[in-house]
C-alpha cells in the first residue's frame, strides 16, 4: 500500500513573533490552544515554530512549567540565561534541550551577532508530572539522526518520553528509510521523500518514508512516537 503522505509549506503561513524574534508557527497543537491554520503534533508533541532572531534580538526573561523545550540551532549563535546552565553559548549546528517539570525554569536566549539567528523551537508535554528540571546539550554530526529527545528511563543520554525526536545535518546523496508514522521538518536544502521534491520549510507528515538528500547539505528533525 502506498504511504500516506502530506505537505504543510512555511510560507503558506502567517509570520509573528515577540520581542526580538520573527516566527512561523507549523505545529499548534489543540492540546495547547492551536487553531485551524496549524497542524496537531505526535504524541506529546505540541508546537513547531521556524524562527529568526534579528539583530542583538533577545526574548527577555521569561519561564516554563511543566513543559519540555528544544532549541535546535541553524545558523548563527545564541547565549543563553537562566536558572539552568547560565552561560551556555550556543553554535548553529547544536540543539539544547530544557526540562521544566514542576520545579520550572526561566530563561532568555540572546542573539550575540549582528546577523539573524535561525532556530527551530519544539515543545513537547511531559508524561510524568513534578520532574526536576533539566539541561542537555548536543552536537551534531554529518549523516547521522542523533537522538536529542525521547526513550527509556533506563538511560540518560536523552530525557525520557515516548516522543521521540531525531535530528540530523545530511549531505548530498544520503539516504534515509523509516517505518512507521513521522512528522519531518525540512531546513536549509532540498530532498526526494516517496519521490516528491519537499524543501526547506516543508513540514511532513507520513506513513514511513524513503528521502534521499539532493541538495548539499540538508537538516532534517525528525518526530515519532515510540510503540509500547
């Protein structure tokens, strides 16, 4: 049977922001107040925004509770403040991962440079109630998903939740072949999905997939839920 397969573009959608940051919302979820014009997530995956920090753009100081929220940085540099790893630089090609549980955090990330910064923004509900607070940082590497999100309470290398989250930097020609359902966001480079040409900007929903990279380089995130 042939996957299913669906398309959402960026830039079919309105552009907002808050303080020094210019955003495009894709995943909405209704658990959280979305609305038609975005999409549900997976799982305890509720919100995707492609954003832009302009110049010396900082969000200000603000917090999270009980909420699971994942920079993944695309180009440029942010510094991070707050109650969790005050001080944290961040490079484009690295993702940060803060827990707030129910003991919470407050933070502002800050565009260092006199250029935009692009990030991915991603929230994911807890499934347990009253955590501790947590951080993560990770590097990527060339033609690999590196898990950032999601799996057993066994292990530490990544918070633990059903919700898994996979993000990857692939070159030209890589291949990529899942099964199962995925949301898939596309950024900075093109690919062939089930043999349609998504791009960046192009957020996927899907019944398993096969994508071969075509462009350079090409920063794939990649959501699913975990089966029991």
């Amino acid at each position: 049977m042939e996957a299913q397969m669906e398309i959402l573009p960026r830039d079919t959608l309105a552009r907002g922001g808050f303080a020094g940051l210019k955003e495009t919302r894709l995943i909405h979820d209704k658990q959280i107040g979305g609305n038609a014009d975005t999409w549900n997530g997976i799982g305890n995956f509720v919100y995707l925004a492609d954003a832009r920090y302009l110049p010396h753009g900082e969000t200000y100081m603000h917090s999270h509770l009980e909420v699971d929220v994942i920079t993944v940085l695309l180009e440029g540099r942010l510094t991070h403040e707050g109650s969790l790893e005050h001080g944290q630089s961040m490079q484009n090609r690295q993702v940060q991962v803060q827990r707030a549980g129910g003991e919470g955090f407050a933070h502002n990330e800050i565009n260092p440079d006199l250029s935009r910064t692009r990030l991915l923004q991603l929230w994911v509900l807890p499934e347990k109630a009253n955590e501790a607070a947590g951080y993560k940082l990770y590097t990527l590497k060339k033609n690999q998903l590196i898990p950032i999100y999601g799996g057993k309470a066994s292990q530490s290398d990544t918070f633990d939740s059903q919700t898994i989250i996979e993000v990857g930097l692939l070159e030209k020609n890589c291949q990529i072949d899942r099964q199962g359902e995925f949301l898939a966001y596309i950024s900075n480079g093109k690919a062939e999905m089930n043999g349609v040409v998504v791009k960046d900007g192009d957020l996927i929903r899907v019944d398993s997939f096969d994508l071969k990279v075509t462009s350079e380089e090409l920063h794939l995130t990649l959501i699913s839920v975990e089966k029991d």
